[in-house]
C-alpha cells in the first residue's frame, strides 16, 4: 500500500514498540509505563490513543485522518466540565438520556455485524458486545438517571434529538448496507474514543477523581475491558483489510473520521442541550 507521509503523522518508527527493547536506558522504565519505551515527542505520554495497541498501520492511519477533531473533542467544554466535576446536571442528565437510545440503536448495529459475520470469532465476539452494551445501560445510565429522580419510563420515552437521530441513521444504514468491515469501521470510533477520552480523564483528573460526580461514568471508559474492546475492532479490520484496495481504504478512512466528527458532536450537542 502506497502512503504518503503528512506532516503531523506519527511515523511507523515513533509508534511504542511493546515487545521489543530499543533502547536499554529506557527499558527499565519501559516495563512500567510502556508508553516511554521509545522517546519520542508524540509517544512519551499517555496522551494519545496509539499507545498499548498492536502496532497497526490501519489504526494510524486512522487516527492521524481523525487527528484534528480527536484532539479537539477531548478539549471541548462537556468533557472539560466533566473532568472538572462542574457539568451541569441538566447537561448530563440530557446526555445520559440520549446516550441511553443511541446504545438501543448501538445494541442493532451490532446484531446486524453479527447476522452478516462469516467468521465465527467474529459472530461470538458481538454476542459478548451485547452483553457489554446492556451492562454499559445498566451500571451507568440506569444508576445516573434514577439517582437523578428520572424514571426508567420516562427514559424509555425520551424523544431522540435531531442529531442523535442523524448519527444513529448514519451508522444503521451503513449497518444495513454495507459489508462487515465497513460496519466494524464505523462503529470503531465509539469504542476506541471513549476508551481513549476515559483512560486520558481517569490519569488526569488522578485523586480529584474521588469526589467526582461523574466518577462512574469515568470509571466505565477507563477500564481495561473498555480498551480491549478498542484492541479487538482494530485486530479483526486489520485482517479483514488485509487485501483492500487504496481506494477502499480511502473510503474507510471517510467512515472512520465521520465517525470521530459525530462523537464530537455528540457531546457538544449535549451541551447545548440541543
Ligand atoms: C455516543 C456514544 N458513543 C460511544 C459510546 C460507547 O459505548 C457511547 N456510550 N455513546
């Protein structure tokens, strides 16, 4: 595959090597905190959603498309009241609610992966996803919402927003449409930012974290089970990839960075209250 390096993009070179020891200064630490293994400006913190994955040139490619709206979505105001403890109520309880119907439809697209998936891993890792996105229901936003006075009919009966409905639609009908990996592609961006903006809030926000209202929520995308999540989307696209024409790939970097762009938007329509 031809690649044109741009300006910004992480070099295959700077990605952390895991498994293999560069630099014998550095390994001891390494074995701690494997994301200084290689000193590197993009790669000698904890800030970016490259580290602790399988080095794969999908994922930064990825990422280095998406780079610009990742970085921007973490600094936005929801995500930066939340890590303050400060977002308001009213802005959580309307995210919660729309988040709680976006993972109905979350809940289908990945039935619709399973009913197309020839490969059996694949068809026995949606039926544990299911299982992921009912407890992710439950352990959060049950717990948030009826701490917060709201009843379980009235969140079943909250009207979805213009742009949730628009985000759900889009990645429905590239569920309905498209082959497997195009789908695996654009529900990627929702495992994998999440996992990244919580593992980033939960090292960040540190002890702060303990009097934190949104401390469960936090918690939830902070864990590693929420990352290997993110891991496995990224393993089996690069396998199902593995022959893909240039101009396919172009095509999956597009559903990808749409897919970052409505995270984003997701929690700036949030909190909006829009
Ligand atoms: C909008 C959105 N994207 C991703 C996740 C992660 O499951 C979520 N809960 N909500």
């Amino acid at each position: 595959m031809s690649h044109i390096i741009l300006q910004n993009e992480v070099p295959s070179t700077a990605l952390p090597a895991l498994h293999t020891q560069a630099n014998a200064d550095t390994a001891s630490i390494a074995q701690f905190r494997p994301f200084l293994e290689k000193p590197n400006a993009d790669f000698a913190d904890f800030r970016t959603p490259l580290r602790n994955l399988p080095d794969s040139p999908i994922a930064r490619r990825f990422y280095n498309a998406a780079r610009q709206v990742w970085e921007e979505g973490y600094k936005q105001p929801f995500i930066r009241d939340l890590e303050a403890g400060s977002l308001t109520r009213a802005r959580f309880t309307f995210y919660m609610l729309q988040d709680y119907l976006y993972l109905t439809d979350y809940a289908k697209v990945h039935a619709l992966i399973m009913a197309k998936a020839q490969d059996d891993n694949i068809v026995e890792h949606m039926v544990e996803i299911q299982a992921a996105i009912a407890k992710e229901r439950s352990s959060v936003h049950e717990v948030y919402v009826k701490e917060y006075g709201i009843t379980m009919d009235e969140i079943l009966h909250a009207k979805q927003s213009a742009f949730a409905r628009a985000y759900t639609s889009n990645i429905l009908s590239i569920a309905f449409s498209r082959p497997v990996l195009d789908i695996l592609v654009a529900v990627l961006p929702c495992a994998w930012v999440y996992a990244d903006y919580g593992r980033r809030l939960s090292l960040e926000a540190g002890d702060n974290l303990a009097s934190n209202p949104y401390r469960t929520w936090v918690d939830i995308y902070a864990s590693d089970d929420f990352w290997q999540g993110a891991v496995w989307l990224i393993n089996t696209i690069d396998k199902l990839a593995m022959n893909i024409s240039e101009s396919e790939m172009d095509g999956l970097v597009d559903i990808f960075v749409t897919g970052v762009e409505h995270e984003y938007m997701f929690w700036s329509s949030a909190y909006d209250m829009s």
